[in-house]
C-alpha cells in the first residue's frame, strides 16, 4: 500500500514579517551580481514543460533545471559561495558589489586577507558548494557527512580538496560538529545552510544567494510572456532554500503574491508538523530522518526562513519518497515534444506532486484548497540533477519505490 501525502492549509497566525526583508530585491541583485562575476557562471535553464502541462490540465509548467549549476549538479553553491564572500567583505570592511571573481583570486587579496576556513555540515550539495568556491577562491574548507552518506557524494567534495569526513551521527549533529570546531580554530568560520538563535547572518547571506536563482527564473518567465507565475511550488528540508524563494517572490509581487506551496519528505517533515501544530512555533522532529530525498533530510527548521514561510505560504505537503520517485520519471521520461529533465530525489518531489494533485482526484482537496486548474502557471525547481548515480538507475530503471 502507497503511504499518503499529508497536507495542511496555513493557517497559522502571522508575525511582524521582519525576515521578509533578507530576501529584499537589492539584496538578491548584489547575489545574482556576485555570482555572475565567476568565469563559471551561466543561468540555468528554465525548462518549459509544454506537453506536460497540457497532459495534467495545466496552462503552464516551468521548471528551473539546476542540474546545470556551475557544472555542479544542485543549486546549493549559490548560498555558500555569497555567504563566503559576504564574511570576507564585512572582515575586510568592505562592501561585498567589491568581491568580485577577479579580486578574491588576486595577489593583493591574497596579501591583504589571507585564508579563513570555512566549517560546514552537509547531506551533500552545500558541502559540495562550499568546497568548490574555497577552492576556487583559494579559501580552506572543512566538510562533516552525517551518517549514511553516500560515497559519491563524499568523492565529490574531497575532490575540491576540502577535508571530509562522513560521522557516525546525523545532519544535526554534524552542523554543532563543524560549529563547535569553527569556534575553536583561528580565522575560523560555520557557513552552515539554516540559521538558529543567535547564528543568523551567515544563513541570511546564504538565503539571499538562493536568490539569484529566483531571480533568474522570475526575468526567464517574463521573457516568455509569464509575467507572474500563478503558483510556486517549492521543496525544502531546513527550508532556507524555500524561504528565499518565497521572499524573494513576495518582494517582487508584494500585491498579488504566487500561491506558495512547500513540500518536505514525509520522514522530516518539520514544517509540515509546524504548521499542522498551528501557532506559529516551529517544530522538529528528529532521529535518522531515512528518506531517499537527502537534501530534505532536515528535522529542525531554520529559524529565519520559517518566519517568512509562517506568513506566505499556503498549504505546507509532506510527501512519501514514492512521490519524488515518481517526478524523477516523469521528468526523466517527458511528454512527446517536452524537454528531458535529469532531476535527482530532492529535485523531483515538486513534479511527483504536481502530478499527484492533478491526474486523479484523490488529492482533490488540496488541488481545490491552492486553486488549481487549467488556467494555473506553475513554476518549480529541479534543485539537484543525479548526484547520486546508483540511486538514480535504481529509481529510473529498477522502479524503487513504485507508485503501485
Ligand atoms: C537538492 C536540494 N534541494 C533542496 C534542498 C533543501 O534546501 P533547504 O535545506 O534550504 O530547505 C537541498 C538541501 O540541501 C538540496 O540539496
């Protein structure tokens, strides 16, 4: 038997909206224009799912392929790498629109700052971002896996020679692992992807540099004649990655916002039981958090993007990894006419919803409660592409986790 989705409508009661303006538009262009400083740099596409969207009774399905993301395979490197610059400028005194490419891997750099080293835990992709910027920007890195990891992934970062380990413990506890170690090492620094009380900046850099992909898909839908899109379905695991997305869309539409709709894996879905509990405190949940979605795999919110999701998004969904697995086929195997789209278990979940909520009608009562129907333009992100390769052929070839 298929486990269900669950799902809530927000109703929770709203906040002052103070963190709204992390995601201001002025913050996420110095992102976009840091990032488009690197020789790396290109958009990613926006792929348009014509056939599929015609296939479920959608006027518009679009999806931002992050498979193409600095030759990395995920979005994730975004954040790190602002985060990195954003630190350095505020040691340096100077405004980060100065750190660009050229001057962070220049000898006067070199000589004035010298090198930090930069903390972090990961499921993959963050580290992965982290590693390649130190790398890039002749910067150290440290990387802690949590337990379960998977092998390419870790090649993946001790590749950009970052010291990595993979712990016996998970994501959590490897997040207090690379802090406790940054505190006590010199021109040490956590750039970790959530925020907690009293560590906030850093993650609200790494928040405004998921920007720049928003940023990018919101110009890539107007170029196309979008000019806003009707609902914006986004995946998170701490949610730093949704919270930006929801702000940043909120700043741009501040009267007539995108129907936001956030989607977790089922066995960490911390948001989902935050806004099910309905008064506003975000919950955790914790244990090993098994799921084949490994960058959702995160039990405790982040505390400045929930403020922004408390308020702006509508219904919170909790999704069984059948759900994901799904995506990546559908997305795998398009519709005649509709381009490919390699999208790994924490990129597909959004298309195995989408999917879910119009083919039939067992979800019918979400696809009424977000307003759902033919004349609905719906962005999503493929966040990673097949970062874990033995995963991905046992989804797509072998049918893991089968949807009968
Ligand atoms: C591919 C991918 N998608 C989505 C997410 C979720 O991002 P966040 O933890 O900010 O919610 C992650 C996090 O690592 C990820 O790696």
């Amino acid at each position: 038997m298929k486990e269900a989705i669950k799902w809530v409508a927000n109703t929770m009661p709203k906040s002052e909206d103070r963190r709204l303006s992390v995601m201001s538009l002025s913050s996420v262009a110095k992102a976009r224009f840091f990032h488009s400083t690197f020789p790396q740099y290109s958009i990613t596409p926006l792929d348009r799912l014509d056939g599929m969207a015609q296939y479920l009774g959608l006027a518009g399905l679009y999806v931002k392929n992050e498979s193409f993301r600095f030759g990395l395979n995920a979005f994730k490197v975004l954040g790190g790498s602002f985060a990195m610059a954003q630190y350095i400028a505020k040691e340096m005194g100077r405004d980060v629109s100065e750190m660009t490419y050229d001057y962070l891997t220049s000898e006067a750099f070199r000589k004035e700052f010298g090198q930090a080293t930069f903390f972090t835990a990961t499921d993959g992709n963050h580290g992965r971002g982290v590693a390649w910027a130190a790398n890039k920007l002749g910067q150290k890195a440290v990387v802690h896996m949590p337990k379960g990891s998977s092998k390419p992934r870790y090649d993946n970062i001790a590749k950009e020679g970052a010291a990595v380990t993979i712990e016996e413990v998970n994501y959590d506890d490897c997040v207090r692992m690379a802090a406790a170690e940054a505190a006590r090492t010199e021109h040490g620094v956590i750039v970790q992807d959530t925020a907690w009380d009293g560590y906030e900046e850093i993650p609200s850099w790494i928040m405004q540099g998921y920007g720049t992909m928003a940023s990018e898909a919101a110009e890539q839908l107007r170029q196309i004649g979008v000019n806003r899109p009707s609902h914006v379905f986004v995946q998170a695991g701490v949610g730093s990655l949704a919270g930006a997305v929801v702000g940043y869309f909120t700043n741009l539409f501040p009267n007539d916002p995108p129907k936001f709709i956030v989607m977790e894996a089922q066995a960490a879905d911390c948001l989902y039981r935050s806004a099910r509990a309905g008064d506003g405190s975000p919950r955790t949940v914790d244990g090993d958090l098994q799921t084949i979605m490994a960058g959702l795999a995160c039990g405790e919110p982040n505390t400045i993007a929930w403020d922004i999701l408390r308020n702006h998004v509508s219904a919170f969904v909790s999704c069984p990894d059948w759900v994901s697995a799904r995506g990546m086929r559908m997305l795998g195997v398009p519709v005649k006419g509709d381009p490919v789209v390699i999208s790994g278990e924490s990129g597909a979940v959004g298309m195995g919803l989408i999917a879910a909520l119009m083919e039939t009608d067992e979800y019918k009562d979400l696809r009424d409660a977000v307003g759902l129907d033919r004349f609905s333009q719906i962005l999503m992100f493929s966040t990673e592409g097949n970062t874990d390769p033995m995963k991905f052929r046992k989804v797509l070839w072998d049918g893991e986790y089968p949807t009968i």
